[in-house]
C-alpha cells in the first residue's frame, strides 16, 4: 500500500456548491479551511443551476410570521419549525451579505431588489437575477470565497469521514488520478447538495448522486424523511438524452399556461384557487395523472405555454429557458414548450440542530443534504434561502468547534483502500448498475407510490447492491464508490416511504386509506441510522 | 436511436508523447447532445474516456470542447455524424479536460467596500450581460492576441468591465485593464462568436474599457494622433498622392444596362492607400451592371475611434456620412472595406441597407471570369467573417477563377488599432498567419479588407489581392482569350 498523502485543517467543508461556499467562508475566519469539491468548485452541484429565485422577506408588506406560514403549508407541517423560523429571519441578512460581496439581482426602478410570485407563497418574494440566480449567487460566493485564505482541493471526491470514537475527526478523499488522500480535521461540515440522480428523470446536475446522505449514514448519522423527494412539475422532456433538464417555476411565475394535448386548461381541475401556482406536489400530480390518463402530448408531456406573454417579457425573464429551447428547436415566444414531471429535490436529509450540527460530534451539515427544513414538500425559492442561511450557521459552528489532537486510525485508511482495490478487479461497469437503478426508482418510487411497488424496488436495489463493481483504471474508482452512494440513498429513500404510512406533502402512498389531513397528521419525522430506523408520531397542536 | 461515427482526441500525459484520435461509433437518441456521444462512449466502449461535465445544461462552464475545431459546450450542441470532438486549445490534462484554473485563478475579483446595496438599474442592466459568463473559457481559447504578448484575454476583460461598473468595487479597473494588455486586443470578434452566452466581449467590454481609458487620458499616443487628424481632415489616413474620391467621377454607369444602384462608400484605407484595388472593385462592378453613385462629401466612419474608446467625435462622423448617402436617395450603400462595413451595419442606424461588394456581387450574380492557372488561399477578414457574417460569398466568387486552398480563419493583427498602438503585437500576428499561409502552397494570398490586405503584405512574400482585383485579373484573362482567338478566327 502507498501511502496517503495525510492534510490537516481546522475545518474541512465537503462540497462547492452555495451552502459548502457560504460555509467555507464563513469558517475561514476561524482557522485554517479546506474545502473539498468534486468538481472545479463553483461549477459543480445544483446552486449555480438554480434559476427562478431565493425568497426573503424584504417588504414591509410582507412580513417572517407569513414567509413561516407558508412554508409550513407547503411543507405539509412535516417542517421543524425551529429551523423553518430561523430560515425566514436570516433569509434577508443572508441576501444581504450577497449584496454586499457584489451580486448582481434585478432591481425595481425605485432600486430596491425585485422579487416574483412563486408557487404556494402568498406574497411575491422571491428574489431573482433574470432566470439565472444560484450562478449569480455562486459567481458572488466564489468570487468572495478567492478572497478568503481557504484551501479548495478541486476534482477531490470524499469518499468516507473517519471517526475517533463518536467523533468525526476527518475524512478520506480520491484526487483526479485515483489516489487516496486524507484529511484530517477539527471539525467537518458536510455540503454535498442533493440526489436526484438516483432516478431516472432528474433535474440534478451530475454530483447530485447522493453522496453525503450515504457518507452521512455510514458515519452514524441519522436522517430525517428521506422518503421526501420533490417532483419538479415542468422538466424537459426532448431531446429524450436531456430529459428532464428544469424548466423553472419563474415560467408560470411570469404567467405561464398548462395545458394538456386537448389544450385544456388542466389545472382547475386540481386547484382552481391557485391554477397553475399551487404547490409543486399538486401541479406534479396533476400533470403526471393528465399524462397517465392519457391525454399528454406526442413526446409524453403537456404544454406549458407563455406565447401569450410579451416577446420582451420572455427574453429579459427567462433568457436562459428561451436560449436553452432555441438550442433544442423551439422557440417558445412562438411555440408552447412540452414538460412533463421530474426528480428535482431531496427534502430529507441529515438531521440537524439549529446549530446545524448533526447526532455525529464534529460534523456539521447545511444545504440540500439536510433534512427539516422543507418538511414534506419545499417552496421554490426556499432552497437557495437554505444553502445561505444554513451554510454561513454551518461553517460558524465549526469554525467555533475546539481544536483538538485527534488523528486518523492508519486502519481506517487500510480498510477503504481495501474497498477500493476489490473494484479494481470487479467485474459490472458502474454505469450498467446505476441505469438499472434509475429505472427501479422511477417506477417503484416516484410520484405515486405503493408498499409492493416499494418493496420490489428495494429488492432490485439490494439485488444490484450485491454485484461487484468493477474499475477500469484507478480514474474510475470514484464513479464505483458514486454508484454505491447512489444504492444506500435509493434504499434510504425507499425504506422511508415504506416507513410512511400516509400520503403527505411530495409523498403520495396509492395504497394507504388516511383519514386525517397534514396539520392533523398522528406521524412526525422518519428516521434512519446505523443504530435505529422508525417514524416519530409526535402528537402535533 | 441513430448511429453516430465520432473522431475523439486522446491523449494520456502518462504514457502518449503526443494526442491521437481514436474513432468510435455509438448509437443515441434523437436530439442527443456531444455530452451525450461521450457519454455513451463512456459508458459502453472505454471507460477510460476522460471528460468533463456537470449540469448538463449549458450553466456551468465544465463542458467545452472543440466540435469540428469550433469550440462548443458538449451538453448543448447537438452530436452529427462524422464529427470530430477535442480539447479546447488548452493546456490539456487528458483526453478532452483541459486545465482551467491556471486562467481562472487569474480573473479579476471585485474588492467591495462592504456596505450592501444594489446598483441602480440601469447599471445593472447593463453589467447583467457580462455577468451571464460561465467561465467556460472558449472565448480564451480563441483569442490570438493572447499567443503573442501579455494580455490576459477576453473573460478577463469581461470581468473588469463588469467591475468597472459596479459602484461597489473600490479599485480602479480601468487603470488595472490597461496593464492587463487592454490595448492588445485587436477586435476580431473571435471571443464573441463562440461564446456560448453570446456575450459581445469586444464591444460591450473591451471598447467601453477603452473609452473610459480615454476619460482618464489612458489612450495609447498613437491612437490620440489618429482621432486628432480625424477630427482636422475628417480622415484617418494621411495623403500621400491623388486619392480615390479626388479621381472618382460622382456616378458610374455600369457597361450593360443597370441591375443595381448602390451608393458607395470608400473608407480611408482604399480612399487615402489603396486607390487602385478600389478601381478595380469599379471595374468589376461596372461589368456586372451595378450602377455606383459616389458622394464625395463622405468622411471617415469612425471605426478607428470606435474600436479605440475615443467616441465623443463619433456622432458628427455618423451625421455627415448618412446625410452624404440620404441627401442622395441612396437605398443601398455598398462598402469593400470589412472594417467600414461592420462599422456601417453594427455601429451605426442608417435609413439604408449596408451591404458588402460580396453580397452585391454574389446576390446579383457575375460574368463568368476566366480561369486563372493559380492556386489561392483566401483570408478571412474579421470584421467580413464575424462582423458581418460573410463566409461562402467570397468563397464563391474567388472559385470561379483560382482554385482555393483554405487555411484556418485567424486574425492578422491589422484591427483594433493594434497595428498602430502596438505594432509588435501586429507584427507578430502577421507572422503567424506567414506560417499558415505558407503551409496552403498558394502563390497567391486573396483578402476582401485593406487593413488585412496592407498588413499582410507586408508578412508574406507572395502578391496579396483583393477579391475584386483576382476577378477583375480573370476578366482581363477572359478578353485576352477572346482577342486572340479573333486574331486567330
Ligand atoms: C435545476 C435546478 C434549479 C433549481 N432552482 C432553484 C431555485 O430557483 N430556487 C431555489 O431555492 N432552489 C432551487 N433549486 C434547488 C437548489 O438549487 C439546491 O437545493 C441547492 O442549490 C443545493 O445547494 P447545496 O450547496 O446544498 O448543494 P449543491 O449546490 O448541489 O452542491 C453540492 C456540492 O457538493 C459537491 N459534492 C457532491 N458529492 C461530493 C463528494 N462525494 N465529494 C466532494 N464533493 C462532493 C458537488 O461537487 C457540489 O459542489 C434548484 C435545483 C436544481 C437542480
Ligand atoms: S476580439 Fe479577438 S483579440 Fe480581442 S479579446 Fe476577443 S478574441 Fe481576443
Ligand atoms: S465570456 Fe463566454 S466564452 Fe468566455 S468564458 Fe464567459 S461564457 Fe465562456
Ligand atoms: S455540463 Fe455544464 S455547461 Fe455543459
């Protein structure tokens, strides 16, 4: 065995997307930060894909008790409405400090920051930057993080943190070329982002595979309502190679139409009072069931239409949306675009303390790859609100943790170079294993769900667990530990939708009669670590 | 499904001396994206197939390649048969990942002074078009002035200008441009017309850029003595013998009966240096039925200023040359200069149509010339390729009388006021197109812009012609043919 280069940090944050930056700055200020990235950090992760918006309370007409209303709502009050609190105060410091590093976010004539309806909000808060906000957001978070003295080891895969006893003292990594490297550290925040990957129609960019739920997990982490994933109402669905690549909210936000292929107007079927604003669960299933029942459009989807829109109204709004269909052949000032449902956020996640600790001492994790804050089903705009407002509390409290002489157990290092050296001469391409694994998902546990669909799909996972995956070359190492972080998080989600017994928020159980609505729902959070796994039924007010 | 043959470069620092290509054949879907070829290559032939990518969705810069040597993203250009994929030209890591952070390390930060507020909106509508940047790097990857002295390049430049308009930066980007090699660039557009954010780097930052160099009195002497003489002689070149406009009738009747009337407009070069490649341009039109009005009161455009960033002359320009070609009933003004006609079409709102000698003479078709035993390579002038959009039209023209050996379209260094502010850079620009030129084994170089047709002149030591002058040299062939063989009949 050769040996590992060893790093050492006071903190190490895992991740470059808008909570892993948010994070790294803010824990620069406390001592030396190394921020890991699987990608070139800043390109990597769903933030700078994010498009329609970040809400934050900023008018007086507007106030935190209705930004806090509404995301219960939304989240079918399956939300811990302390960090749901704590989300909508900090929400406006945090786009403040963005401002105050240099973003760029559209302005009223009267130059204060402009702000869109979005679904399932009773006020228009929703900040944006034309249909281009998390890369404004991440050009700013960048360009402030060059500034800092963070380290940023790019093109570095966590694979595994490493314990001392109960606590998280580090994590061990691959560089580009293969090879092990260690990181030791006082405190770790994890900052993966999301992993809708795991399904076969996904808004996700390519690192939204799951990854910190599944390191979180076999570090003895617990996560909270895994079984929550957001079905995005409006993905592309051509070119089929491309499908399900977001078509934002801001489109029906902006005033855009769904029809389905008999050019009716669908949605005053399923929530007359909001139409096509209701909430992203309800437009999801409608859609999906116009789809189902047979009256979707050739390539499978339905319209969604802004032709009636002022040309100019597309291009300054959703200049990003115009350019990426005039790309694929259709110019939607002109033509109606064809959407049809996909995989777009993980709700669930680890579960953390306001302090964004997690039950592991010595890890802390923020963003997407938490759960709590968006409860059963997020609001569009809450998520990059989150990846702030979390991150800077992240990177705070590891930049607090104590410094400590801990060092990494030589074995822990001996045993994940073992798991690597077996994918060497394994024998099923990464790549076989995670296509089956997408299809599995999206017919067993995507928008409608039901215990034996659930619990084949499980079987398919466990099934695929078993083979041995095999590296061509020590380049290929990450993609076999991705694909196996990709089955722990397909199961994590599946266990908790059997888990779940009711249909709440994103999670529609076919097969389960309920009697009760979500505010009077008997169940609170699933739960899944190493030790334990259940549904609270907390008595709810 | 369909199938698609693919030639990919390859190359492994750990082992290969130099890149190769290696050829494959996938099938994928309809509508399937380069990413999506790769991928499939990826993930059901080599495994070892390096690439780089991460949104899939054109918003995160991972993704450029070379796509039929055009740099491109992967995720959104579509994938055809029998192409060819490469890195963009980098340094590259393996296969198609090249090393972008050496670069982005280099951009520019903004320093904020820490107070949040937004700019008003009017600032923020227009440094929201440079702000859509990726960081994809195909505009660097093009950039020829980049190759030949310390210019630290389009997305650079990108960058200052949006901090140079954000009230909230604290530093003095304008002074910090100009050491960055401002004046390098020479307004070929090549940066612009790959980017896949469509943003108009020469224009909307590097002339701004200069104009604001310009306020704080930063302009290059050379460039100052131009706007001077510009402003005294409503011209950029100084005279140097008869010029074309002092010889030139006010209208010339066409030989046959009138297809066309354009009005035309000179511009200095071919006005003040190239007087007889103009003639032979009236030759040629005069042949071919186009009727040509020349209003004499005609002054320099004003592109040397433009692309300079010494703009406050710019609109008495603009007024006199209008008036000159409205006053006349003009509906069709015809320029044989690249840079004027860029000029004339980007920069200025005329009441007529600007058109190109190539677009007039292909839209109305010519005499057949004679075919010249020669062989020719042709070179692209920027500002007729990107500032106008003119590829095929001179293609077609020069291959009714020489055959054409291509070479690949790069600047020469005569634009941007490069040739005059910093002539080494032109210079070496123009060396570098000697090298290709050579390379084609024409004897003879053809050009349609007199900035391009001057420079190179003096970088290659074949003749260098305008496209009008070979045409108007296989009209001559034509009747010397015709006389003889009525000596002979
Ligand atoms: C297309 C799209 C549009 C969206 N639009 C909006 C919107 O308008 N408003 C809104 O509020 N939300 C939106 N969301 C959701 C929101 O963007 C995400 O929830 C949020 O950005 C997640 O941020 P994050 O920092 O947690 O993770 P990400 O931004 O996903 O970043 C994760 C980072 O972790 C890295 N990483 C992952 N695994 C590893 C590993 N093993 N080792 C090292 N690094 C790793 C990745 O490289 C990446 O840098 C959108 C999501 C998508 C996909
Ligand atoms: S216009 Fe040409 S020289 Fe100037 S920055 Fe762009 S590519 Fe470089
Ligand atoms: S300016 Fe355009 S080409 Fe250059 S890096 Fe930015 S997005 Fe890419
Ligand atoms: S993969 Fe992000 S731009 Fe192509």
């Amino acid at each position: 065995m050769r040996s590992a280069e060893v790093l050492d940090c006071h903190v190490l944050v895992i991740g470059s997307g808008g909570a892993g930056v948010r994070a790294a700055i803010e824990a620069s200020g406390y001592g030396e930060t190394i921020l890991v990235s699987k990608t070139l950090a800043g390109k990597g992760g769903c933030t700078t894909m994010a498009e329609g918006g970040y809400n934050a309370v900023l008018r007086e007409e507007d106030s935190c008790g209705i930004h806090f209303e509404d995301t219960m709502k939304g989240g079918a009050y399956l939300n811990d409405p302390e960090l749901v609190s704590i989300l909508v105060a900090e929400a406006p410091q945090r786009i403040n400090d963005l401002l105050a590093w240099g973003a760029v976010f559209d302005v009223t004539d009267s130059c204060d920051v402009a702000q869109r309806p979005f679904g399932g909000q009773t006020f228009p808060r929703t900040c944006y930057a034309g249909d281009r906000t998390g890369h404004e957001m991440m050009m700013t978070l960048i360009e402030r993080l060059a500034s800092t003295n963070v380290e940023i080891e790019n093109e570095v895969t966590a694979l595994d943190l490493v314990r001392e006893g109960e606590r998280v003292v580090g994590a061990l990594c691959l560089d580009g070329k293969g090879e092990v490297m260690v990181i030791r550290a006082d405190a770790t925040v994890l900052a993966t982002g999301g992993g809708t990957q795991i399904y076969d129609i996904s808004t996700n960019s390519s690192s939204g595979t799951g990854d910190g739920f599944a390191i979180g997990y076999r570090a003895g982490a617990e996560l909270i309502d895994m079984e929550m994933v957001q079905f995005h109402p409006t993905g592309a669905v051509y070119p089929y190679d491309a499908r399900g690549r977001l078509i934002t909210e801001a489109v029906r936000g902006e005033g855009g139409i769904l029809r389905n292929a008999a050019g009716e107007r669908f949605m005053s079927r399923y929530d007359p009072e909001r139409m096509e604003l209701s909430t992203r669960d309800v437009v999801s299933r409608a859609i999906a069931t116009e789809i189902l029942e047979g009256r979707g459009t050739p390539h499978g989807g339905v319209f969604l239409d802004v032709t009636h829109l002022p040309r100019q109204q597309v291009e300054e709004k959703l200049p990003v949306m115009l350019e990426q269909f005039l790309k694929f052949g259709v110019d939607i000032r002109e033509e109606p675009m064809e959407v049809a449902p996909t995989a777009h956020h993980v709700m669930g996640g680890l579960r953390i303390t306001p302090d964004a600790g997690t039950t592991v001492p010595g890890l802390f994790a923020c963003g997407e790859v938490t759960g709590g804050v968006h409860g059963a089903n997020r609001l569009g705009g809450n998520a990059l609100a989150d990846t702030q407002v979390f991150g800077k509390r992240a990177g705070e409290s590891a930049g607090r943790s104590p410094r400590r002489d801990s060092c990494i157990d030589p074995k822990a290092i001996e045993a994940q170079e073992e798991r690597l050296a077996a994918f060497l001469d394994g024998q099923v391409p990464p790549s076989t294993v995670i296509r089956s694994l997408k299809t599995a998902m999206w017919e067993g546990a995507g928008i409608f769900r039901t215990e034996a669909g659930l619990n084949k799909t499980l079987g398919v996972i466990s099934h695929l667990s078993s083979l041995r995956l095999l590296a061509r070359t020590r380049e290929n190492l990450a993609e076999c530990c991705t694909a196996q972080n990709m089955l722990l998080s397909a199961s994590l989600v599946v266990r908790g939708a059997i888990l779940r017994k009711e249909s709440r928020g994103a999670h529609m159980r076919k097969d389960v009669v309920q009697t009760w609505d979500a505010r009077n729902s008997p169940y609170g959070h699933t739960y899944q670590s190493l030790d334990r796994s259940g549904i609270e039924t907390a008595v709810r007010s | 499904m369909k199938k698609i043959h693919v030639r990919v470069s390859r190359y492994d620092p750990e082992g290969d001396a130099r890149p190769h290509y290696q050829n494959y054949v996938v099938e994928v879907n309809e509508g399937a994206r380069v990413l999506h070829v790769l991928q499939a290559i990826h993930d059901e032939i080599d495994p070892t197939l390096s690439f780089r990518y991460c949104c899939g969705a054109g918003q995160c810069g991972s993704c450029a390649v070379r796509i039929n040597g055009v740099p491109g993203l992967a995720c959104m250009e579509e994938a055809r048969d029998d192409m060819t994929v490469e890195p963009l030209d980098l340094p590259v890591k393996k296969d198609l990942v090249v090393d972008l952070l050496p670069y982005l390390n280099t951009l520019p930060r903004i320093q904020p002074g820490g107070e949040a507020f937004v700019p008003d909106r009017e600032k923020v509508e227009l440094i929201k078009p440079l702000r859509s940047c990726i960081e994809c790097l195909c505009c660097v990857s093009v950039c020829p002035a980049m190759d030949v002295t310390r210019f630290d390049g389009p997305a650079a430049m990108r960058q200052e200008q949006r901090l140079a308009l954000d009230p909230r930066d604290r530093k003095d980007r304008v002074t910090e441009a100009v050491s960055r090699g401002l004046f390098a660039c020479t307004s070929c557009q090549a940066c612009w017309k790959v980017c896949p954010k469509d943003i108009e780097i020469p224009g909307k930052a590097i002339e701004k850029l200069r104009a604001l160099a310009n306020r704080k009195g930063l302009t290059l002497p050379r460039h100052q003595e131009v706007a001077r003489f510009i402003r005294e002689s409503g011209r950029s070149i100084v005279r140097t013998g008869p010029t074309f406009l002092e010889d030139a009738p006010e209208v010339i009747e066409p030989d046959g009966p009138v297809r066309a009337t354009v009005g035309f407009f000179v511009g200095c070069m071919y006005n003040g240096r190239l007087p007889a490649t103009a003639r032979d341009a009236m030759e040629v039109l005069k042949r071919n039925g186009i009727r040509v009005i020349i209003p004499r009161e005609q002054v320099c455009c004003g592109s040397p200023l433009i692309r300079t960033g010494q703009i406050d002359f710019i609109d008495t320009l603009k007024k006199r040359n209008i008036d000159a070609f409205v006053f006349r009933n003009i509906d069709t003004v015809l320029t044989m200069c690249a840079g004027c006609g860029s000029t004339l079409k980007n920069d200025y709102r005329t009441p007529f149509r600007v058109m190109d000698i190539n677009e007039v003479l292909t839209k109305f078709g010519i005499e057949a010339p004679a075919r010249l035993p020669i062989r020719v390579t042709y070179h692209d002038p920027c500002h007729l390729l990107r500032g106008q959009g003119i590829r095929d039209e001179p293609r077609e023209l020069i291959t009714q009388v020489a055959d054409l050996v291509e070479m690949p379209s790069v600047c020469c260094g005569s634009g941007g006021g490069v040739r005059s502010g910093m002539p080494d850079v032109a210079s070496a620009l123009g060396e570098n197109r000697r090298k290709e030129i050579e390379k084609t084994g024409a004897e003879i170089v053809v050009s349609s812009c007199p900035f391009c047709e001057f420079h190179l002149s003096e970088h290659t030591d074949r003749p260098v012609r305008n496209v009008t002058s070979l045409l108007l040299e296989g009209y001559r062939e034509k009747d010397r043919k015709k006389a003889e063989q009525q000596v002979q009949g």
